[in-house]
C-alpha cells in the first residue's frame, strides 16, 4: 500500500506540475511532434526484482505525461535493458538505426558508454547547467570538457534497519559490532561496493585510491589496506554478523525479517517501507576512528544516442531538460523521498523529514568516494575479481596478508587501461 500510495504522490504531483505548465504558451513554432524511443537501463540488482524495474517505468512514464502537457503530439516508446549487457545491446541497435534516442541509466555506465561511442557526448547551455550541482556534472565530465549525459537524481547509500528490533542505527562501527553481540543480525555485501564505505573509518580509502591511482604503495599504506580486510575477516567471526553476495540479498533479508540492519540504496526503501511499513527506519552509515563512513552515491542520468533524426534530438533534449526543472525535481524529491534532487535549486526539506536528512548526510559523504568509483567503474571486470577475493577472505582461504597483496595487485591491474 506504501509504494502504491507513494507511485499516486508522485503521479498527482508531477499531473498538477504539469497542469500548471500547460498554462503556459506554446507557440506553433515551438511545438514538439514525433516519436522516441526511451531505454531503461536496469542494474543486476534491478533486474533481481521486477518491482524496482517497475518503480523506474512509472517513473518514467509520469515525466514523458508531465512532458506531453506541454507537448501533447510527443509520443515515446519505453524499453528495459541491463546495464551489464547495454554497451553491446545498443551498439547492435546502433548499426541498424534503430538505437534508443535516450537512455535512463546509472552516471558511470553512461560514462563507460560515452567513450566507447554508443551514446553521443553532450555540451549543454549555460541556462541547464547553472541549474546543476557542479558534483553531479563533474561525475560525467569527459577529457574533452564534454559529458556523459544529463543528471537526473541521486541514490545515496545508507543504513536501513527495523526500528522494532533496534531503536536508532549505531554511529560508529564499534557500537555496530557490540550491537551484533546482543543478537541484532546485521548483513554486509561482498561486492567491492558494497563493503567500501567501511574503508574510511577504518582508515583504509586513501590508501586504496592511491593504490588505484598506480601510485607506489607504502608500507603504511600497506598497513591501512591489511587493516581493514583483517576487520572484514574478524567480523565474520562473530554469530550475528552475515555476509552475502549482492545489496539485493541484503534488502531480501531485511523484508524478510532474517535482518534487522543493512546497507542499502535508497532506491529499495519504496519496497521496504511496503513490506516494513512504521518499523523501516534509515541513518547516515557509521563512522568510526578514522572518519565517516564513505558510502557510494548512484547517480541516474539521461544519455543520448548517436543515430537520432534531427526532430528526435531536439525531443529528447527538451524533454531531458524538462526533467530538472525545479518543479519537477521538487516534485520527485518529496513524493517518494527515495532520491535527492541534483537541481541545486532544489534543497531537500531535510528538517521536515529524517529520512531526506539522512540521504543528504551520506551523499555528502558519498563525494569522498568518487573518484575510486571512476577508477573502479561499475561492469569493470576487477569489482568481480575483487568480490570473489573478499569471499576467500571471510570464508577463511586466504590470509589478511594475502588478500592484501592480490587487492593491491587486482587494483594495480587496470592502472594505464
């Protein structure tokens, strides 16, 4: 009933947004007509849960209504692909013509597909990026000035646990684990995504973004690294601490009642708050000795094909645009409050919602990130390697000393690639 009660917000917001815009006058001059075809780039977890892709259908097709407001003879055909196979399923279209003229996808896999050439790199006015959080254009930035794509929203990583079973989220990674030891069942990812946010307060993330820099590892970097992959093994020791393979499996887990906290993206609380309903509640991740944590924000951006007609562009530009505009993202930001807006004129209400508060603090967080997660990018084939690493690790195959020789090998491997 949440989801179907937040899916309403959101459509009774962005029909009055648009409305209030139909208000406006469109000259004929100016009037769009034709035709595109919208791509819906899902993640591996997405595509785990036909309810997310679902969520980012609705999504979709609510802003192409809010569009059509304004532009009524504007039609739009939506598809979903996976992000993992989107660089050879839009090439393939590419070379027949029939390629997507707009791409709603993760910022970094627009990223990876923007300099192999299957979405077209973009510049645009000033009177769009003024608008934008300088952070969110410079995740996109290419060599050549050019970006990616058009930001849309941000999904920041963050803690979710069931208030029945735990009054408030732990602060630090100590408390955590004594929390453990009470018979609270806190759940971790193996993903290499999934287990960095614990490297700052651990100490460990400056060191892995030099490592990933290719800069020459010093011993006390050396150190930081076997720190951290020693707190990993360690905790697996303890009963209530449990390792699984994907964020899914942990929000699986949570809905479920086998887990009281987890790490999630705040693109799962729409399906949370359906299953937990009052008893879900979210908190910036915890910090510990060394600093904050250093959660990974997603950022979800429009990309544009290659071979679209001239009319196609000016739709999917204008419509791209239409999206950040400050109603709109304003309208997303509160309906559903499962995403952050990236229009800088656009400040979450964070003192009317906890929840918005706590995306906001880990996004901020989330910045110290960034860089490594450009270095590592998603579908990069050592996030794999390095999650099959960290499963050697906890399950006891290797030793700390081990794991940190291979993960500073693994993450020397694609220096200059």
């Amino acid at each position: 009933m949440q989801a179907l009660r937040s899916a309403r917000h959101l459509a009774l917001g962005l029909g009055l947004l648009g409305w209030l815009l139909s208000g406006c006058s469109t000259s004929s001059r100016d009037a769009l007509r034709g035709r595109i075809f919208v791509a819906i780039g899902a993640s591996y977890s997405d595509r785990l849960s036909p309810t997310v892709i679902q969520e980012r259908i609705s999504q979709t097709k609510q802003l192409i209504k809010s569009f059509q407001a304004l532009h009524p003879e504007v039609e739009a055909e939506i598809n979903v692909f996976s992000e993992g196979d989107l660089q050879q399923a839009i090439a393939r279209r590419n070379a027949t013509g029939l390629g997507p003229d707009l791409i709603f996808l993760d910022g970094m896999t627009a990223h990876i597909l923007a300099r192999a050439g299957v979405v077209r790199p973009m510049r645009f006015p000033q009177s769009t990026t003024d608008q934008i959080e300088p952070a969110s254009f410079g995740r996109l930035r290419l060599n050549n000035g050019s970006v990616a794509g058009l930001p849309l929203l941000l999904e920041p990583q963050i803690a979710c646990f069931n208030q029945a079973r735990l009054a408030q989220s732990p602060s630090t990674l100590q408390s955590l684990l004594e929390l453990a030891e009470t018979g609270i069942e806190i759940g971790f990812s193996l993903d290499y995504g999934g287990l960095y946010w614990t490297a700052g307060p651990l100490g460990a993330a400056p060191a892995l973004k030099a490592v990933a820099l290719g800069q020459p590892v010093t011993p006390a970097q050396h150190r930081q690294i076997r720190y951290w992959l020693k707190w990993i093994q360690t905790a697996n020791l303890l009963q209530h601490i449990n390792y699984y393979g994907l964020e899914e499996d942990l929000v699986q887990g949570l809905m479920q009642g086998r887990l009281d906290w987890i790490p999630c993206h705040s693109n799962t609380l729409v399906r949370l708050r359906q299953k937990l309903g009052q008893r879900l509640a979210v908190a910036p991740l915890p910090g510990d000795f060394a600093g904050p944590a250093t959660p990974i924000t997603r950022e979800r951006v429009w990309a544009f094909g290659v071979n679209s007609s001239a009319n196609q562009r000016r739709i999917a530009e204008a419509f791209a645009t239409f999206t950040v505009n400050p109603l709109i993202q304003r309208s997303l930001t509160i309906s559903i409050q499962n995403q952050l807006p990236v229009n800088r004129h656009v400040p979450p209400p964070v003192a009317s919602s906890a929840v918005l508060e706590a995306m906001v603090t880990s996004e901020q967080q989330g910045q110290v990130s960034e860089e490594i997660v450009k270095l590592i990018p998603p579908h990069d084939q050592r996030r794999r390697q390095i999650t099959q690493l960290m499963m050697r690790l906890v399950f006891g195959e290797i030793s700390p000393d081990q794991a940190t020789d291979a993960l500073i090998k693994k993450l020397g491997d694609g220096i200059g690639k």
